[in-house]
C-alpha cells in the first residue's frame, strides 16, 4: 500500500521531475523454435514473438493510463540467437549459414514489428570461453543483420569473472564494430548504437543494447528498468552544504520512492500479460533531454564539470546509494543495476566533453565503478580495429576484475574525426567523437587466446 504522502510525492517526480519506467521489456524463450530446417524456425519464431507480446504494449499504454506514469520504451528480449541457429546450418557452406543468420534477424526484427515495440534485443552469443561454429557464423552476421533491420539489438558477451577474456573473440568485435560502422556508413556508424561488447553480461538485463533472454529464464518474464535522473538530481540539490552522510542518504531514500514506482508497474504488467514478474533494473538511465543527466547529479555534487578531479568518487557514492536505496524497495534486483554514463545519450557528459573536462581515460575510470561501461562513445571513422579491439579489452578487464556486468558501445564514425558533432537521432543522441591513442596496441590484441580468470574466481 502507499500512503497519500507517498502518492502525493510521486505526482510531483512525474509531473515536475520527469520520473518515468524508462524500459519494461518482455523476456522470450525461444528454444522451443529451433528446427533443423530454417523456414520452419523462423515461422515458429515470428510466430510465438507475436503470440506471446500479443496486446503487450497496449497493455503497457493501459498501466501507463492507470497509474499515470511515463512508460518510454517497450522491449522484447530473446533467446541468444547463435542457441538457436546450430541445427539449421549444420553441413552449410560459411557464406550460406551467415545469410541464414542474417534471416534469423529478420524473424527477429518482423516479430517485433508485428508487435510493434522499438528493440528486440538477442541477436547475439556467449563466447566468454570459446566459439562454437553457430557463435562464429552469427557474429560474423551482425554488420549485415543489424545494417538491415532497424529493431535489431546484439550483445556479445566476450568475458567474464569465471572464464577470463576471449581475446579471440575481442580480437573479432573490432573488426565487426568497424564493419558494422561502415555498413551504416550513410547514417553516422548507427548500426553501432545497436551493438555491444560484454562481460558478465546479466541474463535479465531490460536495457538495450545487452538485453538478452537467458537460458536460465522462465518461459516468458517482465523485467523493468527504471529512471529517475532528474528526481536524483533534485534530491541532490536539496543537500547542498550538507555532508556525504546525509547526502547518501538523501539519495537512497529518493531511490527506494523511485523503484517502488518501477516494482508497481512491472508486476501490472506481468498479472496483465499472465507471465512472471522478473527484476527491478536499478540504474539510473539518462536521456538526451535537458535535465535528464548523470553529469547534472556528479555536478550538482560540487563537481565543477564532469569529469574533474572527484568525478568518480561522486559516481561511486550515487551508484552505491541507488542500490541500497533500491534493494530495500524491491526483493527482485537484477540486470545492471548502477548509473548508465552513455556519452550521446546524456547531455550533461557531451557538454563537458565539448568543455574538455572528461576524456576516454577518465570515462573508463568511471566505468570501474559504475554497471554500464564505456557507452555510446563516438570515436574517428579510421580508428584501427585493433585499437577498438583493445579498448574493449580494458573493459572487459574492468568488469572480469571486479566482478561486475560491464558493456563497451563504441561508434567509430565513418569520414568523422576527433571533435566533430555528429547526429544520431531519438534516443541515441548526438555525440562529439573523442579522440583515442595514436599509439599502436596490435602487437597486443594478436597474441589472441584467453586471458586467465583473476584468482577472485576461485570462491568457494
């Protein structure tokens, strides 16, 4: 139950603030689709996408109606698609199997169509250990299937705590993210924006571009992710002159309001739908809007930009108090759970990269304490893919060591260079493209193999 103080308070955050469910996404098996005969797969897949989402955004419009709360966006999540695709290209020519992969995602992007939400997320694989044949063929499938749909999401997960990094595999997603960069070369590299690299990437995560369905799922699932930025942000401003203490705790009290609102919303929509209420995502999602920045609450901190010195200590105390605030709203946490800092998405860090205070070096600071990562990070169109290579590798490295999901979206922009703005479009933005090492790290990435798991995997 809420009180009428409560109720009265979240008037206000929808009203003045802006607070919103910034995600519920639908999660699907698809397992039961796989077929050695492709056709058959395909129409199973478009077939129980549009079954089981069937009336899931206009019930999603409904709650919205109800409560009178801001639902953003719609999402399905699916089963990773190279699960799926090993039967049907068994014995296939390599050439036939990835136009096969590639009409995979065209299942993918026709059911949620049919359904009409605005990402399906699952046009990936799992090869934090090693590929399998159906893995390699779909990852080298993604530049053509996610140049050639518009819903499409793929996450690659190339790492983890448990198995280490697949430099192999990271050695490949350079090559693809410029590939992909380029087959989308007459809209700024967009394909990009739908594409990323993970490590420890969760199985319940409603956020694109790493949404996937997991194998250790149910059936079908309503996962939430929620927002909030700007009513953070308030709270922040409230403190001023005020100690961490009771800034920390400020925040967490503001949080637990926040996901209680995302926990209200998801179990509507999962009694709605007959399907099982997953998790509640705690992180903290900003938009291109004015007022909806990370960078806002660091600087509303004291931080004179973001990205000065102090920028990841306020980074780190937001991130940890959205979770304790949020872990006492909810029993059910799960996806990312932390504060996104996607560089085109969030107005506040592209204006303090247009002001010089943040950099590629000081975001990968940020990202060891925070769940999302190097994120929507535009760089020049003539980066070398080792260098993308090895940048994802400091990613991962980050999230294998300490633990924690961690993804890296980059952009290489085809005929763009270091500062200048491109135009992304909705939710993605617009970026400045930074600037990366013009020293060489291609000696490195080529060694390939694995790099071992950290002795902290060995618990237990």
């Amino acid at each position: 139950m809420f009180s009428k103080e409560e109720i009265i308070e979240t008037i206000r955050m929808i009203l003045v603030e802006h607070l919103n469910v910034r995600a519920v996404t639908l999660g699907i098996s698809l397992l039961d689709c796989v077929s050695d005969d492709f056709d058959t797969m395909r129409d199973r897949i478009e077939r129980k996408i549009s079954e089981v989402a069937e009336g899931f955004v206009e019930e999603a419009k409904a709650v919205e109606g109800k409560y009178g709360i801001p639902i953003v966006n719609k999402r399905i999540a699916v089963t990773p698609a190279s699960a799926l695709l090993g039967p049907a290209i068994r014995g296939i020519p390599d050439e036939g199997a990835i136009e096969l992969a590639v009409g995979l995602a065209r299942a993918f992007e026709e059911g949620a169509r049919r359904v009409g939400v605005d990402f399906i997320g699952g046009y990936g694989a799992l090869v934090q250990k090693g590929c399998t044949r159906a893995d390699s063929i779909l990852m080298r499938s993604i530049p053509k299937a996610l140049s050639s749909t518009e819903r499409v999401c793929s996450c690659v997960n190339i790492a983890s705590t448990k198995a280490g990094i697949n430099v192999d595999a990271a050695r490949a997603m350079g090559e693809i993210v410029l590939e992909t960069a380029r087959a989308t070369a007459d809209r700024n590299g967009i394909g990009c924006c739908k594409l990323a690299a993970f490590a420890n990437a969760p199985e319940d995560n409603p956020f694109m571009a790493g949404a996937y369905h997991g194998l250790g799922e149910p059936e079908s699932v309503i996962n939430v992710g929620i927002s909030g930025p700007a009513v953070i942000r308030a709270a922040v401003e409230q403190s001023r002159g005020e100690d961490f203490r009771v800034l920390a705790e400020r925040i967490k009290r503001t949080a637990f309001k926040i996901t209680r609102v995302g926990e209200l919303v998801g179990r509507e929509m999962a009694k709605r739908l007959g399907v099982r209420f997953g998790i509640v995502d705690l992180s903290l999602a900003p938009t291109p809007e004015a007022g909806e920045s990370i960078a806002d609450i660091i600087e509303a901190m004291g931080i004179e930009s973001c990205g000065a010195p102090g920028s990841t200590a306020a980074l780190a105390l937001l991130t940890d108090a959205v979770k304790k605030g949020g872990a006492m709203a909810t029993s059910f946490v799960g996806g990312l759970s932390g504060a996104f800092i996607p560089v085109s998405e969030d107005a506040g860090m592209r204006d303090a990269l247009g002001a010089g205070s943040l950099s590629l070096e000081k975001l990968e600071a940020m990202t060891s304490v925070c769940s999302v990562g190097l994120d929507m990070i535009a760089i020049p169109g003539d980066t070398p893919p080792e260098t993308i290579s090895a940048i994802i590798m400091d990613g991962m490295a980050i999230g294998v060591v300490n633990d924690k999901p961690i993804g890296v979206r980059l952009i290489p922009v085809p005929g763009k260079g270091a500062g200048e703005v491109v135009e992304f479009g909705g939710l993605f933005g617009s970026a400045i493209v930074m600037p990366v090492s013009r020293f060489s790290s291609s000696g490195f990435v080529e060694r390939g193999g694995q790099i071992p798991p950290p002795i902290s995997s060995l618990r237990g």
